[in-house]
C-alpha cells in the first residue's frame, strides 16, 4: 500500500501531463525527476551515477544479467532460494552460451552456506547471483558474508534485494555486490511498474547492456556510438515519470520513518505473527534462517492455500499464495507445493496480526 504523498505525486504529475503535455510537464518537474536518484542512492549508500531507473525488479535484474559476458564452461552459483524468474533466465543463458548452473547447499539453518560457497568457488566461476529474502521464505540470506568471498575471489556479485529493500537497510558499501536490483513497490511501498538497478563504476566498463537505445548511448557517426559514462545506460530514453516522481517520495518517505526503524518493527509483528501461528493446532510456520524477515509462510491442515487466502482476503486481510513452481529447488526438496505468505509491515498493529490468526482459527474449523 502506497503512502497517501506517494499516490498525490504520481496524480498530480498525470494531471499536469493532461493540462500542458507530457514533454511540458517532464520538463517542469526535472528537478523532482533527477532528485529521486540521490533518493535512491541515500537509501542504499551508492553514487547518483550508479542508479539507473527500470520499470520493475525484473526487468533491472534482467539488464544486469544479460550484460554479462558468458562463455561455455563458465559457472553461475546461486542460492536454493532462488526465484522461478531469475533461475529461468540462468538456464535460457546455459543453453545458448554453455554456462554451467549450480546450487549451493543450504546451511543448517536453511540460509545459503556461505563455507559451501567458498568451497565452490575456482577460476570457472564468473557470477554468483542471490537473493537477499526469497519470496517463498521468511530467511536472510547472508548477503555481507558472500560479498566478501565474491570480492576475494574476483567474481561479479548480483544481489535480488526485491523483498528487502524498504524492509531491512540495504547498504552496497556493506554488502559488497556489484549489481543490485530492487523493486518500487512491495516494501518500499513505491508505485506499482517502477524498479531501480544499482551498478558499481568498478565494473560498469565490463557490462554491455542487452539494448541500447538513444538515451543510453549517443550516435556519434554513421557507424559509430558511445554509451554512457554512468548506470544509465541501463535505461531507456520512454518512462513512466509519474511513477519515477512517486519512487522517489516513496524512498524518502522511508527514509524520514528510518530503515533501522523499520527492521524493528517489522521483526515484533512478524515473530508475533509466526509464535502465533506455531500455536493454532493444524498450522505449520515453514520459515527458516537465523535471520529472518517479515515475509511469513504458513499452511493449514486439509485447506488448500489458495483457500486460506481467499477466506482471509474475505475478512480483509491480505495475503497471497506462493507455489513451488516459484521455487523449485527449494519447495519440493521441503516436501511443500504451496504456501500462505502473509507480510506484516511496520503500519500494521497487533490487533491485526491476532485478526489474522483469530480468523485462521475459525478456518481450522469449519
């Protein structure tokens, strides 16, 4: 759900495209436009140059990935998290450049092993991509800890942050990736068809984006073009800048709340959430980590998930169904085909985690 300044900058900027045009209203609003990078960049410790804004995770992922330079025999190392899109994308790139994809262990606690992950790492490995917070999972990977083996050893580092920006404090500098991507909605609570991509200007010379078009590079002779010096070269010149214009009051809204703030609140309703949940016979919490998010999963007993969610979204209260075509290196190894998710955030109350269970209750019996 989008704050109530959110939604009136995205309005107003529409209606101004309505009243004068939309080259007018870009113009007038540039400075707003351009304000959202350092937004962006405050919020995850990054340089204005290394933002560059997309119209969704995906597809900032996406740009990331595919500029990569892949060669038969090399290695990609991802997590047993991973998300159906990004693990789409790793195979559709093995089979046409002859990379190899593989999983690194779980730790015992469910997290990515990051002792299985030095242990894999040799001069074929060319990109360890992970997710920070899956979305069928309550765990934090240990992004930190594998940006300091990527960075020994040379080794890109694209880090998923699309569930956990706007939840936990998200600090590049800390983390040590090279490449971020990050959804406008969700936690950030941004408009719905905004993104951003983080690039670091220590590898941008490295990465050819998968297109090109008239913003992110000039054509300097007939046969000739130069890109970008900066991340934006990821973009492309068409955007949705009422949406841009709200990402941007979206990252400052949360940071006027305080990320730090944030994480705290968001770890008292989801251990309430999930403690519980654990007390409702017939209800298993299927979270794991030692460190974990706001993201809860859960089933019930002999109802179906897409059921739960439909009873509960009769309530009022919102949650969703995640599958394990989401997540197939993970769900079924779990003995799990889908799950209710439920995702707390820090302008809930208490009196709405307990209407979630008191009504999870009620479904147990009937």
């Amino acid at each position: 759900m989008s704050p109530v300044p959110v939604v009136e900058a995205v309005v107003s900027h529409l209606r101004r495209e309505a009243e004068i045009g939309g080259y007018e209203a870009h113009d007038e609003a540039e400075a707003a436009i351009e304000a959202a990078y350092g937004s962006v960049a405050r919020l995850i410790n990054a340089g204005e140059d290394e933002i560059a804004f997309v119209e969704n995770a995906t597809r900032a992922w996406d740009m990331a990935f595919y500029a990569i330079d892949l060669s038969p025999g090399d290695r990609i190392l991802t997590s047993r998290s991973e998300y159906a899109s990004n693990v789409i994308a790793f195979l559709q790139r093995a089979r046409v450049r002859g990379a190899a994809v593989e999983v690194v262990p779980d730790g015992p606690d469910g997290a990515l092993s990051t002792e299985a992950l030095a242990a894999m790492i040799d001069e074929r490995v060319k990109l360890i991509a992970v997710n920070h917070v899956p979305s069928q999972n309550g765990l934090v990977n240990p992004a930190a800890q594998i940006g300091a083996i990527a960075r020994a050893a040379g080794v890109l580092y694209l880090l998923d942050a699309c569930q956990s920006i706007g939840q936990l404090p998200v600090d590049v500098a800390e983390i040590g990736c090279h490449l971020l991507s990050a959804t406008g909605r969700k936690f950030l609570r941004g408009p719905r068809g905004t993104g951003f991509l983080y690039v670091d200007r220590e590898v941008l010379g490295e990465l050819e984006p998968p297109f090109l078009d008239l913003h992110a590079a000039q054509w300097t002779a007939p046969e000739e073009y130069v890109m970008r010096p900066d991340a934006r070269r990821f973009e492309t010149w068409e955007s949705n800048y009422a949406a841009r214009i709200g990402l941007g009051v979206a990252v400052e809204y949360a940071l006027a709340v305080g990320l730090p703030a944030i994480e705290a609140r968001n770890a008292v309703l989801a251990e309430r959430l999930r403690s519980c949940l654990a007390a409702v016979p017939g209800v298993t919490v299927h979270d794991r980590g030692s460190r974990q998010s706001a993201i809860t999963t859960f089933t019930v007993d002999g109802v179906e998930p897409v059921a739960v969610r439909d009873r509960l979204n009769a309530a009022g209260i919102n949650v969703s169904v995640t599958t394990s075509a989401t997540a197939m290196f993970d769900m079924p190894g779990r003995g799990i085909s889908s799950v209710t998710r439920a995702s707390p955030h820090y302008y809930n109350d208490e009196h709405e985690v307990d209407a979630l269970v008191t009504c999870l209750q009620h479904i147990r019996k009937t």
